[in-house]
C-alpha cells in the first residue's frame, strides 16, 4: 500500500543538506514526488512530499528524521498524510491566478491580503516575498507574489474590487492575473 507523507526541514544553510535529505529519503525506500526549498536569511528551508510502500515505512522515516537532526543538526519534522493530496488523485476543479503587491513596506500586507483569499476560498499554493530598499531613497519595498487556486464559484469582479480596496487602504499595488494551470 502506498503511503503519503509531508517533511519540512530548517537548518543554518550549508552546502549537502539537500544530499542528507535525499539520502534520508531513499535509504527509508520512499520516493520524492514534490518538493519546495529555499533559503531565508541565513536558514535553508525545504517541504517534501513523499512516498513509500509498507507497513514499516513510517517508523524508518521516524528513526532517520531522529538520526539527521541529531547528525546535521538540522530540524526535521514529518506527518503521516490521510490519502493521496490533491491534484495526484482524482481531478479538482479550480481556477489559477498569479497575484502580485509592491508598496512601501508595513505592517498587515500579507495579513490582510491573505485574509480577502481566505474569505472567499481561495488556496495560496505558493508565495514569495522580500522587502528590499529602493535605489536612491534607501525606502523598503515590499514585493510580494502568490499563485492560487480559486475555486469555480469565486466572482472575479467581488474578488478584484475587495482586492482593490486593501491596496488603496495600504497604498500598494496589486494586480491579479489568469495563468493556466
């Protein structure tokens, strides 16, 4: 049978975390379907999704995630997921956008955008920001992007004039845009 399981780690950057990773995953017989990495400020971050066969197969990750955070020093975490995630089994239907805010930095961006999606049922599925000082004034910009999936239901127009009302709340910048899937 096969079994889903979801792995973050975090540690202080190095080069040969995403080997130990690796190595962890295929000396526990699993399989990397999908993966996420990145580094933030000095910190490497990384969310796998993977699979393995057998009863045994989550007590092996157990005792090797035990052994890589001991060994590399890295914090490592993983849970048991009920079934196949969405878009590996049966098809959902969902509408992809690509949002994007730039404005001078403050507080509330990410909270109250995120907010408006989640009061209409939208899933972020990816996003990036940073926060960078404008050339000439030294002004922090923030600058933040998500892809999304909307679900059919979703009114494009409620959606753009709630979307609208935070950017001119916060004085930014948000565009909203299809992208095929």
């Amino acid at each position: 049978m096969r079994h889903w399981f979801a792995l973050s780690a975090i540690g202080r950057d190095r080069p040969g975390i995403v080997a130990d990773l690796a190595e962890l995953i295929y000396e526990c017989d699993c399989n990397l379907e999908d993966s996420s990495m990145t580094i933030l400020g000095s910190e490497f971050a990384v969310l796998l999704l993977l699979t393995g066969e057998g009863e045994e197969v989550e007590r092996r990750l157990s005792q090797a995630c035990k052994r890589v955070e001991w060994e590399k020093r890295l914090t490592v975490f993983f849970r048991p997921l009920e079934g196949a995630p969405v878009g590996y089994g049966a098809a959902h239907q969902a509408r992809a956008f690509e949002l994007q805010a730039v404005g001078v930095d403050k507080a509330g961006i990410v909270a109250q955008v995120a907010r408006c999606l989640a009061s209409q049922q939208i899933n972020i599925i990816q996003m990036s920001t940073s926060s960078r000082p404008e050339p000439g004034t030294g002004t922090p910009i923030y600058s933040m992007r998500i892809r999304m999936e909307a679900p059919e239901a979703v009114d494009q127009t409620v959606l753009r004039r709630e979307l609208d009302r935070i950017a001119g709340a916060l004085h930014i910048d948000v565009t909203l845009h299809p992208v095929e899937p």
